[in-house]
C-alpha cells in the first residue's frame, strides 16, 4: 500500500486486545511472569490466570476478531491491487491438507483481507473458516518461503529472519547461481509468539533497523554495529599493544598464582597459544575465529560491561574509547 507510516502506527500502538479478545493487563502479567520468587507469584492473580485459561481451553483458542477487524480496517484492496509491486501469501489449507501460495492481487474482490488473515492464522488462534476452509500460517509448512521469488524469476532477494514459529520447516533452497540471497537476521531473542506488546514491537524496530544497517553496509560485531574495515593482521597488532589494559578491564584481580608475559618482552608465544584461545573459549566464539573476531568480541564484552548503548554505528576506535570513558568514571 506504500503507506510505511500507518504500518509503523500499527506496531507502535500494538497490544493483546488489538489482537484477541482478551485483557490486556492479564496478559502482560502472563506474558511477564517467572516463577522464581514468592514475591513474583504473589504478585500474579491466579484466580484470574485459571479462569482465563479454563476459558481458553473452553473456546478452543483465543478469539481473533479483534484481528480481523483491524485487518479490515486498514487494508486498502484497491491500493494493493493498483500497486507496482507484487504481494504473495503463503498459507496452509487445513481443509485442503496442502499448501497454498496465493498472489494477493489476484484473488476475488473483497477477499484480500481475508487471504492475509489465512497466512497468519497462528496456532493457539481458535479456529473459523475463510471463505469456507480453514487455514494455517504458512510458516507451520515453509517458514522461509524465499522458492516462492525464485519460482517467478526474482534474482536479488532479501530475506528478513525472526527464527520464531515453524524454524523446523524450513525447506533447504536450491539458490541458482544468478540469485542472490541477502539475509538480515536478529542476533537476540524478539519475543514469543503471541507476544503483542507495544514496548517489545517498538524495540524490536530499532533492532531490525540496525540489523539491516549491518547487512546493508557490511558491519561486523556480534552485539554492537562495528565499522571495522581493516584486516586480521591490523587487529592483531592492535591487540598485542592494548592486552594488558583489555585484560585488566576483564579481570581486575588477577587469578592467584596467575602471571601472564608481557607481549613487549617477547612474550607473544604465550598469548597465541595460551591466552587468546582461552579467551575465545570464554567468549563462546565459533571454531574458525581470527584475531579480529576475537578483538572485536572482547572489545563488545566489555563495552556490554559498561552498558554502552548498542544502537549507532560504531568505528573500532569510538566504541574503544567510550569504555574508556566508562572504565575510569567506574573506577
């Protein structure tokens, strides 16, 4: 509809009741609660958690009228039937056993919204039929529906990952060689399934933002948003000279006994082989790191450490130094 604006309204004023039929304060609570403490569980109606989940149970499912009728309310047929791009809809047909890949555009007068609702039907939605069937979210049976573009002649295709419902579905592509296939991919939890908060969805904007940033510009870091263009051997060097401090940011009381070589009296074998894969182990870095890998993730640990804000771009040496900045305030 190239209304972004309306789109970006919509997941900044989500909530439960926009969704379901359901109390909002009910289910942050749900959606909140641990059970780790007395307090917690205090803190929680279980009377009403109960009653709500008899009532559920009793419904088949939570009721999603609330859903349709926002659908309807903001879907404009004509200005996606008139628009210059294509609109595909993965669903399953519970009715039909099989998969369905509808284009939108295409289907009959008056029953977009209804197509859409189809691709969306999330287990734990109560059950009605569409246009006479019952459906499934697509993702139950192709949660990366990317074969869909490539069937019809697609060759740059971006792919946006949330690793949520149906992961296990996911079908191994056949990429030719003249496609290319562009991921942008959280690097964090983005919530659960029916987690329709107003505060996780505006977060989760931010993220998807800056991980499309990352993709787009070829960032590197696996927390922060690092423009680090330099090679191996730079960063190499560059952690040989600044160890000592690093390491002191990491463990400010050394081990007892514990005495580590000075890099700048040859004690460089040490570290290749002793100090950095024993870092790289307590990072959880993947088999495979260089040393610019593993300067970067000690350089994100500490400055995770220090609570520095994640959401900006980042050259190696500004992130350096606001944790210095924030190493000696806290000092």
């Amino acid at each position: 509809m190239d209304d972004f604006e309306k789109a970006k309204h919509i997941w900044e004023t989500i909530s439960y009741s926009r969704v379901m039929d359901v109390d909002d304060q009910l289910m942050e609570q749900l959606m909140n609660f641990r059970f780790k403490s007395l307090s917690s569980l205090a803190a929680l109606n279980l009377s009403e958690v109960i009653a709500g989940a008899k009532k559920i149970l009793k419904d088949r499912g939570f009721d999603i009228a609330p859903l349709k009728k926002l659908i309807e309310e903001v879907v404009d047929e004509e200005k996606i039937r008139n628009s210059g791009r294509e609109l595909y809809a993965v669903t399953y047909s519970l009715s039909d056993r099989q998969p369905l890949v509808a284009d939108v555009k295409e289907v009959p007068q008056g029953e977009i919204a209804d197509m859409l609702m189809a691709s969306a039907y999330l287990i734990g939605f109560r059950q009605e039929k569409l246009g006479g069937k019952y459906y499934m979210d697509g993702g139950g049976v192709n949660n990366v529906p990317a074969d869909v573009l490539i069937d019809r002649g697609y060759k740059d295709i971006i792919i946006l990952r949330i690793y949520g419902y149906g992961v296990d579905t996911e079908r191994k592509l056949e990429i030719p060689e003249d496609v290319t296939i562009h991921h942008v991919a959280p690097r964090q939890d983005l919530g659960g399934l029916l987690e329709f908060d107003r505060r996780r969805a505006r977060r989760n904007m931010l993220l998807g933002y800056f991980d499309a940033k990352r993709m787009l510009y070829g960032l590197a870091g696996r927390i922060y948003y690092l423009d680090a263009s330099q090679g191996e051997a730079y960063y190499f060097d560059k952690m040989m000279t600044e160890i000592p401090l690093l390491l002191s940011w990491l463990r400010p009381e050394p081990a007892e006994g514990q005495k580590v070589a000075d890099p700048q009296e040859g004690g460089y074998r040490e570290y290749t082989e002793k100090v950095f894969p024993a870092l790289a182990k307590e990072l959880k870095m993947k088999d495979g790191w260089d040393y610019k890998d593993l300067y970067l993730s000690i350089l994100e640990d500490l400055a995770r450490q220090y609570r520095i804000s994640r959401y900006k771009i980042y050259t190696v040496e500004e992130l350096l130094a606001d944790t210095k900045k924030s190493g000696c305030g806290s000092s």
